[in-house]
C-alpha cells in the first residue's frame, strides 16, 4: 500500500503518525502569561537537538477552534518556559495537566500539582518533578495555521534542577527517573523493558 501524505485528511495522517513514531517523550511545559496565570500542558512531539547550545524542541498544534495552544502564547509573550521531567510517579497528573482549559485557568492546581517560581525565569515548575530544564526561546517555527498544523519550538536550556537521587557522576540514573514515553490512543509505556547493544 502507497498512500500520498498530501491526499489524506490530516487526522489520518495524525494517526498514522502517533501509531508508528513512539514511543515519544514528553515535554511537559510551564509557563506563565501576561496576566500571571501558570500553565502546564504535556506534549509527545519533542526531542533534543544540539549539545552545545543545549537545544530542545517541542512542537504544539492550534485548539480545535483554531486559538493557540496557551503554551504556545505564553512562550511568545514570556520568551521562556520550563521543560518537567514526566516520570510514572506523576503520570495520572501529567494526563489530568492535558485537560483543554482556558487560559485564565491553572494546570498545576487542577492536575493537583505544586507550582514554584523558577529561579532564572519567569516561568512556573512542578516541584514534584525530578528533573526540570529553565529554558529561553531561541525559536518558533510555524507550518502553518490550518488544523493539525505545528509550532516547533525550539528552546535553549540554560539552567538544570537535577534530584541528588538521579545523579551520579555526570549522568542520570534512568531507572530511578522513570520517564514515561506516549504512544497512540490512551497509550503510554515505559523503559522497565529495554536492551543493551554495542554500536556497530
């Protein structure tokens, strides 16, 4: 089976995508807007880019009515925003954190997390999480404003809170972090079953 990208309506292509691109980690996003109201809003399209500047990106899609994500407009606005590692711990409230609220609401008390003030920038973090990344807005790239289409936005990190618990000699310790990778549907997984493997 061939099927043209271009000839199907974006839903399909949304599926196919979420079904055969996992698992994806999650960025799971603080912000703040202009009138002070905290945000916190997970997303699956997102990845790291560059060591030196430490550059990850996440991308986020319009509402079904066409507005903005609130992410994407506090970003905009505050030209930062934190990155909260999603670890299975905090899995029931990352999923209540997606919930579509407006924009006057806030995720962190909704989702039943706690809100704290990040040191560097003007953006809220979940003191719950284990790892937090303070990033700046280095860009935003838009494909455009129909439905489905995505904003990439590319941070640089400029500051890490790293638990002592998950730290040791320069790395992470993966298995006490725990992260959570999205899948298609309701879907998530997790690296309790992995495999080593040398390279070449």
């Amino acid at each position: 089976m061939i099927l043209q990208a271009d000839q199907l309506p974006h839903a399909d292509i949304y599926r196919i995508l979420i079904g055969s691109i996992a698992p994806r980690p999650i960025a799971w996003a603080g912000t703040r807007s202009l009138q002070g109201v905290n945000n916190l809003a997970p997303f699956s399209f997102y990845n790291c880019f560059s060591a030196n500047p430490p550059i990850v990106g996440f991308s986020t899609m319009p509402r079904p009515d066409g507005r903005k994500k609130d992410t994407l407009q506090n970003i905009l606005d505050t030209r930062c925003f934190t990155l909260n590692a999603a670890s299975h711990g905090l899995v029931k409230q990352m999923s209540k954190s997606s919930a579509t609220l407006e924009p006057e609401h806030d995720e962190f008390v909704y989702a039943g997390l706690t809100a704290v003030q990040a040191p560097h920038i003007n953006a809220p973090y979940v003191k719950e999480a284990l790892l937090v990344f303070e990033c700046e807005l280095r860009e935003v790239i838009s494909f455009g404003d129909q439905p489905g289409a995505g904003n990439l936005i590319l941070g640089e990190i400029k500051h890490l809170m790293i638990d002592d618990s998950i730290y040791q000699n320069g790395r992470i310790d993966f298995e006490k972090l725990d992260p959570v990778g999205r899948l298609a549907g309701n879907w998530y997984s997790t690296i309790r079953d992995k495999f080593e493997l040398e390279r070449g």
